[in-house]
C-alpha cells in the first residue's frame, strides 16, 4: 500500500513541474524539464489529464520520449512537499518500483522511443495546497535518466463544486464543513 502511494507521488510528481512564466516544447504551461542532453531518457512530451489534478478524481500522466541505451535497474530519488513542510524525500529502487504497477513497462527497459501512460486515483483526503516536487532518477552506474521539478495546486472544492470562487468567509467555511462530512 505504501509503495504504491509512493508510485502515485511519483505519478503526480511528473505532473507537478515548476510554474513558470515560459512553456517548454512538449509540457504544459508551467512544466520543468530539468534533464541535460547527456541523460538517458529524453523528454519529448508529458500530458496530464485532468489539469490540474482532482481530488477523488484519476489522473493519468502520459509521457513520451526516448531511452538511449537499455536500463535493468537503477533508483529514483523524490521530494514532496506541500508548501513549505516536507511531506517525503526517499530513493525508491527503479525496477521494484516498476513491478508494483504491472500495466508500466518492466526491467529489463528496451533502449528506443517509449510511450508510457501511468492512472491512479489521487485519494479525496489529500489535503488542498501547493504540493512542490523534484524527482530524478539514476541508473545503476550513477548516470542520470531524469530530472523533474515543480508545483501543482490541490483546490479546496476541486472535487465537488468545480473551479468555483467564493464571494464570502462563510461561504469557505460552509464548504470546508461539507468537504469534512463527505470525508
């Protein structure tokens, strides 16, 4: 259970890149590549659906791009954070990894083009705020794969009541007491 919420921050850490004022070709608005030409895996494109993320809702990272030589192991070390409090930092061993979610490709990883699509459902207790994120990845040789950093938004009603904007103070408090009791 625990590792596979690890592989669903890991999911969701690939969505939540950094906000930045320019888009990168094949990211959305405000992700952050911050691989080198020497690594491993080159990016190509990544896709999340929905943008942004819902709580209680799937979300689906889809990513595209090339393997320079074949990968039978390696690690993957992760940040998570929901705004300034540190929620995880681990190293998480690539091909077990890989093994708790059988739809994703296995060890050992074919050098070529791969297009790779991850679903999980983010739970509806995740609390809502600014969630920061670093993950990259090491092959077994010390050689990096990967490199994404960046920040996504958790809205408060973003799994009941849409992008609303409330008018008043109560009308938050009204709603927070409804997202407690649906909890």
């Amino acid at each position: 259970m625990f590792q596979s919420m690890i592989l669903t921050l890991i999911a969701f850490s690939l969505y939540a890149l950094n906000a930045i004022a320019d888009t990168e070709e094949g990211m959305p608005a405000g992700w952050r590549n911050c691989g080198s030409p020497a690594d491993i895996f080159q990016l190509k494109s990544l896709e999340v659906q929905p943008d942004p993320p819902k709580r209680g809702k799937e979300l689906i990272v889809s990513v595209k791009g090339a393997l320079s030589k074949p990968l039978d192991g390696g690690h993957i070390e992760y940040e998570v954070s929901l705004g300034a409090i540190p929620l995880v930092k681990d190293k998480l061993p690539l091909c077990e990894a890989l093994k708790l979610e059988p739809g994703l490709p296995q060890c050992e990883l074919r050098a070529g083009d791969w297009e790779v699509s991850h679903r999980t459902e983010l739970p509806i207790q995740i609390p809502f705020g600014t969630y920061r994120i670093a993950a990259q990845g090491f092959d077994l040789d010390g050689k990096r794969i990967f490199c994404v950093t960046g920040s996504t938004t958790i809205k408060l009603l973003s799994s009941i009541e849409g992008e609303r904007l409330w008018q008043s103070p109560d009308e938050v408090e009204d709603a927070w007491m409804r997202q407690v009791v649906l909890s």
